[in-house]
C-alpha cells in the first residue's frame, strides 16, 4: 500500500466509516485537505503557516514520531484565515465554523501519515508522492 493510499484509507475510516481502500475523489473532506496543501505550498508551507500562528509545538507533535497534539478549530480557523476555509467550507457544503472543526480532526491525521518517519519527506519523494497523489485524484 502506497503513502496516498494509506492515508487515504486512514482518513477514509476517521472521517467517514469509509473502507480503508477509499480513494480521495470519494471523500470529499480528503480532497478538502489534499487542495489546501496544493494552495499552502506543500506540506512545509503549511506546516510554517501553523509555526507563524504560534502553534509550532502542535504542528511539531505532527510530524514528529510521538503522540499528536490536538488543535482545536478555533485555533484552524485563525490560521487559515476566512478567505481559506470559506473555499473550503463551501466545497464541503459545510459552515465555516463545522469545516474547521473537521480540518481539527483532519490535519493531524494528514500530517502524521505523510511524516511516518518523524520527518518532512525529501524534496523527491514529497514530489513523488504529490504526483501519486494527482493521479489518484484525477487519474
């Protein structure tokens, strides 16, 4: 099983009771994220919108290797900014405030698989992945 198809099914099962073999085009909260990390300049710049919004710590716990701290979606919100999960709420066909309450959920969860060895992928492979991840979603 790929890194996109793990995460897929991991996310599959957190955010939907979907099979773990979920494909991204059919869970929309996925394809929510997947966009967000396209428009955030990858995993590192999203990453560093959290450190800038003083949650570096929360952001850390993600990528690192021991428990994931939570986030609350309060604290999403503030980082994303409105223009950012308005887009996404409105592709969710969620309200604002229940889309980042379900990013809260996501982003952890997002992180911490496409960081299984407690590090950000090399340039490489986190392009790699990227394009698997294309394929999958469009493929």
């Amino acid at each position: 099983m790929g890194l996109f198809d793990s995460v897929a099914g991991g996310l599959g099962q957190m955010l939907g009771g979907q099979q773990a073999q979920a494909g991204a085009g059919d869970n929309p909260m996925l394809q929510a994220v997947m966009g967000l990390l396209g428009n955030s300049g990858g995993l590192g710049g999203l990453l560093q919108k959290f450190q800038q919004g003083g949650l570096a710590d929360v952001a850390q716990s993600w990528v690192g290797t021991g428990a994931n701290l939570p986030i609350s979606a309060e604290q999403v919100q503030q980082v994303l900014g409105s223009g950012a999960l308005g887009d996404i709420a409105s592709k969710l066909g969620l309200q604002p405030e229940q889309a980042a309450g379900a990013l809260s959920q996501a982003l952890p969860e997002v992180v911490d698989k496409l960081t299984p060895n407690g590090q950000l992928p090399a340039e490489g492979e986190l392009m790699a992945t990227a394009q698997q991840m294309l394929g999958k979603l469009f493929g």
